[in-house]
C-alpha cells in the first residue's frame, strides 16, 4: 500500500492544501494580489506535482507495482489538483471575463467523466485514455503553469497571454475527449 508511485500519488494530494496556501494569504491579508515570490513558490510547488503525477503512473508500471490504491487515488489526485488550480487562477483573476468559460469546461468534463467512468467501471467496462485526451492533459497543465508562471514574470505579458490560449486549446481538446467518453457512456445506458 505504502509503495513509492502511491506516495507520489498522495503527496500529490496533500501538496494542494499548501498550493492553496501559496496564492491565498497575500489576497486576504492585504486585499491585494500574490507576490511574485508567491507566484514563484507555487509555481516551483506546481511543477513538482505534475512530475510526481508522471511518475507515479511510470514507476508503478515499470516496477509492476500497479496497486487497486493507486489506481483508484491516481485519477482523484488529478481531479483535485486541476479543480483547486482551476478555482485558485479564477480567485486571483488570473483566470478572468470570458476565459473562465474554458477554465469551467475543463472542470465541468473533468468531474462528468469521472461519474462516468464510476458508472461504467460498475457495468465493467473500460474506457482507456486516448492519445487526444493525452494531449488535452499536456495543453492543460501547461496553461495552468504558464498562468501561475505569468504571476512571477508580470513583465512579460506575453506568457499570460499564450497561456489563455492555451487554456482555449485545451478546453477544445476537453469538448472532444469529453464526447468521445459520453458516446461510449450512452451505449451502455439504455
């Protein structure tokens, strides 16, 4: 149960609270933006949990060490960091006017596919992760760390804007892995 890929896994879940901690004290102690030093720890914090995330998966394959306990945190573990990150730009305004719409299609398909998987896993059917839905991870995680990033480089504005881009191309990619999970779903929901 204590492998090193399921400590990966929760340290990757107990990392949100402090994530959290990171942006949110500057905001309601002086009613003000994050520091850049803010930015800058979280940032380092955010990195460090997208590679556990891909480590956890990799070790566990690789080692043969694929756990019922990793399998089912694995994906919650993921759920909780994008939603906590998702809340935190939106709270910091760094995710603000219509970009929030992409921001809540992510959340929005992040929590249905997961009901969904539930409810297929109990009919026993498997719905493995396709190369597109790969990808619209990728653009995910850059665009949330380029945005967090953005917070520690104001000078540069250019890294928030090809992160709100990106966060649009994700949530596109989001649009279409979402379908492809609920066509299948639909199948089985007669």
């Amino acid at each position: 149960m204590l492998s090193l890929p399921n400590i990966l896994t929760l340290s990757r879940i107990l990392a949100v609270p402090i994530l959290v901690f990171l942006l949110w004290p500057s905001m309601t102690d002086s009613g003000t933006q994050p520091t850049t030093i803010d930015y800058w720890l979280a940032y380092g914090l955010y990195c460090l949990m997208g590679i556990t995330d891909y480590f956890d998966g990799y070790l566990a394959r690789s080692q043969g060490t694929v756990s019922k306990l990793g399998v089912f945190l694995d994906p919650i573990a993921d759920k909780i960091m994008v939603a906590a990150v998702i809340l935190l730009l939106v709270f910091t305004q760094d995710i603000a006017g219509w970009h929030v719409i992409a921001a809540l299609i992510i959340l929005i398909r992040e929590i249905t596919v997961s009901g969904l998987r539930e409810f297929l896993a109990g009919l026993q059917v498997s719905v493995p992760v396709s190369q597109l839905a790969k990808w619209k991870t990728t653009a995910q995680l850059f665009a949330f760390g380029g945005l967090i990033l953005a917070g520690a480089l104001p000078q540069f504005a250019w890294l928030k804007d090809a992160s709100l881009v990106l966060l649009w191309i994700a949530a596109a990619l989001t649009v279409l892995t979402g379908w492809d999970y609920l066509r299948v779903g639909l199948k089985h929901m007669d």
